[in-house]
C-alpha cells in the first residue's frame, strides 16, 4: 500500500508539472502579446481575436505555436502601417479530438474569434471544420493533410499544407522506375492513415504493381502486436513496403522493423512525407533503424528569409518555451504554420473591421452545446484569405478552393546521421535527379538501400520459413508424355510427377539464380461441363489453393483475367485429324512423277549438249555426220536421244567421241534403271489420302467429332454450329484411335480436333493410319500460370527463353518424343522417295560436263593450230574474214584425216573402228 500511495504521488506530480510547464509557455507568450497589444492600443490599431487549437504538449503544435507568434511579430515590425492587429486565444486540445471540439465551441461561444488556427491532426479537424462553416469561422490548418477533409466541400476550411494524396504519384513513379510490382503499404490504423490508401492504390496501379497485402498497426499497438504483423510480413515474398504513419508511431515500428531483422539486404522501405518531413524530431536509437530508407518530402526552397529564420530560430523558440532542451529544427510544418499565420493576418487587415461581431445564437434547448452564433466577418475573411498570394518560407503562397497549391517534393536517401538527396519529382518532369530538368537527367541518383547495397532490390524473396511454393499439377487419364503421376503399384499412392512439362519446369527452375523450393500437387479431378476442368483447374489457383500450376495449360485470354502467363515454352495450334483412304494412281500423266521438273529439264538439256559435242568431233572426220545442214542435225540428235534406249547405230571415229559418250550412256544407265524403279512403285502402291478434307462437310452430314476433355477445344466445335450430340471425348490417344475405329455410324467419330502437340502424340503411335488436314486454329501454346502480379513471372519467362533456345531443350523433346520425330522423319523420306531429284545425279552430270566441254576445247584448239595459214596468208586480215573464213573451214571434211567411209554395214565396224583421226 505504501509503494501504490508513493506511485500515485509521484504521478500526481508530473502530471501538476506538466500542467505548470505549459501554464508557463502560455504566460510568456501572453506577456509578449500584452506588451504588444499595449503599444498597439496607444497607437490605436484594431485588435483582431484569432484561437489557436493546437496539441502544445507535441513538437508540432509548439513549433506551430511558436511560428505564429514570430510570424505576426515580423509582418506588423514591417508593416507598421497595418491599422489591424491579430490577438491569439490559444487552448492546448491535448491530443484528443473531444478538447479540440471543446476548444473549438469555447474559442467561438466565449471569446468570438474571427479564425481558428488549428487543430493538429485530422481526425481533429473532422469535428472542428463542421463547428467552424456553421459559424462561419474560418478554420486553418497546417498540418491536417488528410485527402477526405478536402470532400466535405466546407467553403470556410483552408488548408495551408499539402494534401496526403499529392504524393502517391510521386510513390508510384519510384515503383515504375525500379520496376517492382508489388508493394504492401503499412499505414496506421485509423483516418489519417486509411485517408491516404484509395489514392495510393491507385497509384500504384497505374505503376503497374499489384498490392497483395495491406498492413495496418493501431496505434495503441503493443510491441507484441507490431511483432506479429511483422513476422506475417516477412514470411510474404513481397520486399517493398510504403509506411504512412505519424513520426512518433514511426519511430517505434522502424526500431520494431530493425530487431526483427527486416532492415537487411533485399528489403526496400519508402516512407511518406508524414514521416520524412519530420526526420529531425526522430531521436538516434530510432533514426539508425532508418538507414536505407527512401522518403517523400515536400520541398523547401532555400531563401535568403529562411536562413534568417534558421539563424535565430533557437533563440526565438526559447523565448516561447525555456524548459525545452532539445530544440528541434524547424520543419516544413512550422513553415507552413508562419505562412498561414502570415496569410490571416494579411487577410485580415484586407478585410477590414467594420463588423467584427456574432450574431446571437438561435435557441434550442435541446443541443445547448451547439448553439453558437454567426461571425458576421466570416465571409468577408473568406474572400480576402482566398486572395492572398505572397511569397512564403515554405514557398509560393496561393489557395485555390481552399487548398494551397504546391506539388514539388524531394527524394531523400536516410545515410548515417543524415540524409541525401537523390532527386526530385514534380507532375510535369516526373522523376529528375536536378530540380531545374535539364532534359538528360531523369531517374534519381544512387541509392544505397537497406544493408548498404547500391544494387536495386528485386522487391521480392522466396520466404525461408520452410513453406514451399505449391505447384498444381492436372490429373489426366491419357497424354502422359507431357504429365503423368508416378504411383507405387502396391500402395496406389503418388511418389513423384514426370512429364515433358515437368522437365521444362524443372530445367527452367534450375537456372534462377537464386533458390526455389517447391513441391508438386495434384489437382483433383471435375466433373464439371465439358471443356471445364482446365478452367476451373487454373482458377484454383486465383483462389489461392496453389501458389503456381505447371502442365499442358494452354495460354488462353478468358484465363489471363485471373492468373498470369510466362511466355509460353511450346508452339501450338488447333488442327483436325482424320483417318487415311488408300486409292489406286490413276493419273493419265503418273509417268512424270518419278522425276522432278528441274531434273526432266537437266536431262534434256544434257541430251542436246552431248549432240553438240559429237557433232563437233565427229563431222569433220566421219561421212556418217556429213551431208546438208539439216542432215547433221538430224543425225547428232537422233544419235544423243537413241543412246536414252541404247540404240545409237553411228560409229565414232574420234577418241574423244568415244569417251564422252562412254560417260554419257553410264549417265543415261543410271537414270533410266531409277526411274523404272521409281514408276513401279507409284503404279503399284497404293495412294494414301485423307478420309475428311472439309469441317464444314462432317457438320453438314452430321457426323461425330471428337475432343479431348476438359480442352477449350468444345467452345471452338460449339462456335461452328456442332450440336453436344455430335461431339464425343476422349482421355488418351488410344481412346482416340478406338473412337476412329468405330466409325461415326456406330457412336465413333469421323474426325478430331485437337491441339498440335496431343495430335503430334497421337500421330506418333499410329503413324500411317491417320493424317491432319484443315482447318488450323491459332492457339498461344502452353505456358506456366502464377498469380496475377506474381514477381517470379518475367525470371520464369526469361529463363524459359533460355532453356527452348538451347540444347536442353532438345534433349526433353528427344527423351518425350521421340516416336514423334521419328515417325514425322518416316513420312518426310517417304514423300521424298516418290520422286527423284537433281541432289541424287549431280555428280554424274558434273563429271560428263567437263569432260565434254575439256574434249571439245581441246579439238578446237587443235583446229586453230593446224589453220594458222589462214591468217598469216592474207595481207590485211580483219576479225571478221578470219573468222568467216575459220567457220567455212571447219564446216568442210578434213582431207588430212584417213579416207572417210560411206556408210558401213556392220561387218565392216571393226575395221573402221580401229581408223583413228586424233
């Protein structure tokens, strides 16, 4: 009893010393006024009544307190001439929204003042702007910045302060510059903090960066509270947060922040200008939990008055409050404090004093407390306070509805004992490193962030209490190249998950460069509509029962409204299979397929190219090619065509001729055995070709076509006009071949529509028997879905680039589908054996060219040097006639060559073979 009665005392006393401390503060700055108001009155100035309702047990409402009062001291000390004097009624709310409702009623019912400076906070000024536009008092404020006292339209309410919102879009401007898209604002919970939220989201929005979570901390929270959230925050993977919370809230949860460990390497913490406008009224334990944190604060230009201010500004606080030992230096707030007490003062002397009276109170017993009278000045201070426009210490002063009009703010970096400015940001010029843009400095200068990087954060982690990131996996009865569900035969239960979507998953996952821990769930089986399943199985994961899903999940638009893509690791498309028909050829023209058109062409040319070669070595020296013009033609060409049948009957005299032709009929020998080989084939195999070449056409017989269940396939068959009774599902390719096998008449179907990687599958296992025809529907492929903004979507979609770009990928195509390549290798050698082409006989005609054209240059050259007289006999020889006269020559026998013989019978061959000219 003894210790509780000391407690008690000892209470009693601060409380009395508190009381007495503030008593003291008041009587100085009365004393100061009463020898004012003195001078004035021999003087015969006006006195004007001005409350002030401000929390003078806050820093903020003495630095306001204090800012007023040197305000109205300097503006009469300059202009004396001034016939009006403003008088301060102050009453201290002491930090409740009832005392500054109670002052507020006490200032207009008692003392009829003509404004009210004041309150502090919002959640004050809620009640106070209502008392005061009923009075028609004007009520001023310099630090009440909540976006929503804006909205209550109250003609009589002036907000010398920028407004919460206006720095959201200076917010989301960093967020788009670092490029991080999710960000968890942490605010506090109650009207100054929620005020704020809806502008912020929006903001954050238009930075394209999604808001997963949103933290709010009473505050009255206890450490064990601010401890909780904050494990819950750590064990989310977002790494950016926003906090919007009064400074001396602030303090406590950054040091909260520090201890927890969340002030380390990857985190990345922005504060608003609530907090960063205050950064010297933070003590030391407190500001080093800070260092690394980014702030939004309104800029202050540097003038010469302000530097006057800063100068004696420790001095002249003292004169206010002598007890205070650490004076903080003044802030934005107490610059805007003299700036609007500056302005009201201005205001008032421009609105005259002809009727500084209330009219009385209209009655009702009822609501007493509220019965307060009408300042007859009201309007005319309105007007006169909406006017003024001067150039302040905090900036240019002008209000527009009310509101005073800047959007300049400053980016600072908290470093050591101090902060650095990093840049600027302003809705004209965005994000500038120079408050005067330049036009080559956008963006901001380094920063160096929580744990001292300069590097940018990523703004997300994988979180390390053990959770593994749930990865959905589709059930399927069929397909299992690309997923399957590993079971033990014994047990029936799952042990692992394979698959070619695996794999990818899995390879891509191994080159993140940082650690992922994951683990595969497979999804339950519905028995939804047709063409559901996959719908609802990504919808899952919108719902939160996974955290990503993996498998043949096709990118589709109706499901990027609620999950998102990477980029998709599989080319696809919609095709139709149909079974194969076998025909008998019976093309009038089949004897030309076995060649290609160029080699029909080659062939030919080299038909006429050889007669040209005998020609030239033979007329010359055999009479069989001698005769007209048109003889020797007909002869060369009949002799280079009958050698296509081996049945040339000329005898060559020349060796040369010989050889070129020995070449040629090895050629012809060649060509003529592979294209007999080749017309047989063709005449006796049947022709293979699609049973359905038309959609259109199994729509108008009405017969059946199948789908694999649960694919977006059925909405494509039900946007042709295909009635649910035409439509039949399969699960597996097997499934399919035995609907085929059916046939439409039987509950079969006579064709299937399917994306290119099943069909590719089901192709694989049944090679010769089906084909694919038209039409192709586009389709995007598959991909990997993860919650909309989800940070590992552009790594995983980087990285899948990565794998399908290099041999990784090769080998997952080769290890799943292999039956695949090697069934589309079958079908490409099988079309191109049908028919042969240039590639196969290059070689050969290669070889009989040169041979030729070597043989004919050489004879030539031989001719040129036995007629050398030709030219060296005549006197002036022209080009010309030597060449007329070399043609004329050449066109003549040889009469130096052994006798030529008439045509001979084939008992004399032997002997005129063994005749030689060259």
């Amino acid at each position: 009893m003894m210790r509780r009665g000391k407690g008690l005392r000892g209470g009693l006393r601060v409380v009395v010393i508190v009381v007495f401390l503030n008593m003291l503060v008041m009587a100085a700055a009365t004393t100061e006024m009463v020898a004012a108001e003195e001078e004035e009155e021999a003087a015969g100035k006006v006195k004007v009544k001005v409350g002030v309702v401000l929390d003078l047990n806050l820093v903020v409402g003495q630095m306001g307190l204090s800012c007023v009062s040197m305000a109205l001291a300097d503006l009469y000390s300059s202009r004396s001439y001034y016939k009006t004097r403003v008088t301060l009624s102050t009453i201290d709310s002491n930090d409740t929204v009832v005392d500054a409702a109670a002052a507020a009623l006490d200032l207009i019912k008692e003392e009829e003042v003509q404004a009210i400076i004041g309150p502090t906070s919002s959640m004050q000024a809620n009640f106070i702007i209502n008392i005061g536009d009923k009075a028609q008092v004007p009520i001023i404020s310099y630090s009440a910045t909540r976006p929503s006292l804006t909205s209550q339209r109250s003609s009589f309410f002036f907000r010398i302060a920028q407004n919460d919102s206006s720095q959201v879009k200076a917010i989301g401007a960093i967020i788009k510059a670092f490029k991080w898209r999710q960000v968890i604002p942490i605010y506090t919970d109650n009207e100054f903090g929620n005020g704020i939220v809806p502008y912020l989201i929006d903001a954050l929005q238009e930075a394209d960066a999604d808001v997963p979570y949103q933290s709010l901390i009473s505050p009255t929270a206890t450490d064990t509270q601010i401890t909780n959230e904050l494990h819950k925050l750590k064990n989310m993977p977002t790494r950016v947060f926003v906090v919007h919370m009064l400074t001396r809230h602030a303090s406590r949860f950054f040091m909260k922040v520090q201890e927890f460990g969340m002030m380390n390497r990857g985190y990345v913490w922005i504060i608003t200008d609530s907090i960063a406008n205050e950064l010297d009224l933070i003590e030391p334990l407190a500001y080093e939990a800070l260092q690394g944190v980014v702030g939004i604060r309104t800029y202050v230009p540097r003038t010469k008055r302000l530097n006057l201010l800063k100068r004696d500004w420790r001095k002249r606080f003292r004169r206010y409050y002598p007890t205070v030992e650490d004076i903080p230096e003044v802030d934005v707030y107490g610059l805007w404090a003299y700036d609007a007490a500056w302005a009201l003062a201005t205001a008032v002397e421009l609105a005259g004093t002809d009727n500084l009276r209330y009219t009385a109170a209209k009655i009702n017993s009822s609501n007493y407390l509220f019965n307060v009278g009408v300042n007859q000045n009201g309007p005319r201070l309105r007007e006169a306070l909406s006017d003024v426009t001067f150039t302040g210490l905090a900036g240019e002063f002008s209000l527009i509805n009310g509101q005073l009009q800047s959007t300049l703010f400053e980016i600072v970096n908290v470093i050591g004992n101090g902060r650095r400015n990093v840049g600027f940001w302003s809705p004209e010029t965005g994000l500038t490193r120079k408050l005067v843009d330049s036009g080559g400095a956008k963006g901001l200068r380094s920063i160096i962030w929580p744990g001292e990087p300069v590097v940018r954060p990523k703004g997300w982690e994988i979180p390390t209490n053990g959770k593994k990131l749930r990865i959905g996996i589709p059930v399927k009865d069929g397909f299992w190249e690309f997923v399957k569900l590993v079971r033990d035969f014994e047990t029936n239960v799952t042990i692992g998950v394979e698959g070619y979507c695996i794999d990818v998953f899995k390879a891509v996952i191994e080159k993140l460069p940082y650690k992922v821990d994951y683990e595969f769930v497979p999804a339950e089986k519905s028995n939804s509509v047709p063409g559901g399943s996959y719908n609802e199985f990504t919808y899952q994961l919108f719902l939160g029962k996974f955290d990503a899903v993996v498998g043949d999940i096709t990118i589709r638009a109706n499901r990027s409204t609620y999950i998102d893509y990477t980029l998709p690791f599989t080319a696809s498309g919609v095709v139709m299979v149909v079974p194969m028909k076998t025909e008998k050829n019976t093309n009038a023209w089949v004897f030309l397929k076995p060649l290609t058109w160029k080699l029909w062409a080659l062939t030919a040319g080299f038909f006429l190219f050889i007669a040209l070669v005998v020609w030239i070595l033979e007329h010359r020296v055999n009479e069989e090619f001698r005769g007209s013009s048109l003889d020797q033609i007909c002869t060369s060409l009949w002799y280079s065509f009958s050698t296509m049948v081996f049945a040339h009957r000329e005898v060559t005299l020349n060796n040369c001729t010989r050889l070129v032709v020995i070449l040629w009929l090895f050629v012809v020998l060649i060509i003529t055995q592979s294209y007999t080989a080749s017309l047989a084939s063709l005449l006796t195999v049947q022709e293979l070709k699609p049973s359905v070449n038309d959609i259109n056409l199994l729509l108008k017989n009405g017969e059946n076509i199948g789908y694999q269940g649960g694919s977006f396939v059925y909405e494509i068959l039900k946007s042709l006009k295909f009635d649910d009774s035409q439509l039949k599902t399969y699960e597996s390719a097997e499934e399919l071949h035995e609907l085929f096998v059916k046939g439409s008449m039987n509950g079969g179907i006579s064709a299937a529509v399917d994306e290119t990687p099943y069909i590719k599958v089901f192709l694989a296992h049944y090679c010769s028997q089906y084909t694919t025809t038209e039409p192709t529907f586009k389709a995007d492929g598959f991909g990997f879905g993860f919650p909309i903004g989800s940070p590992l979507v552009p790594d995983i979609s980087r990285k899948i680039l990565e794998v399908t770009e290099g041999e990784r990928m090769k080998e997952i195509e080769t290890k799943w589908f292999k039956n695949v390549e090697e069934c589309t290798a079958s079908k490409v050698a099988e079309l191109s054996s049908t028919r042969l082409s240039i590639n196969s006989f290059w070689g050969l005609f290669l070889v009989t060219g040169v041979v030729s054209l070597s043989s004919v240059v050489a004879y030539i050259g031989k001719f040129l040097y036995d007629e050398q007289r030709v030219w060296q006999n005549n006197v002036e020889p022209s080009i010309w006639r030597v060449f007329c006269a070399l043609i004329r020559k050449f066109m003549k026998r040889d009469p130096t060559a052994h006798p030529l013989r008439r045509r001979a019978s084939m008992n004399d061959v032997p002997v005129l073979a063994r005749r030689r000219s060259f």
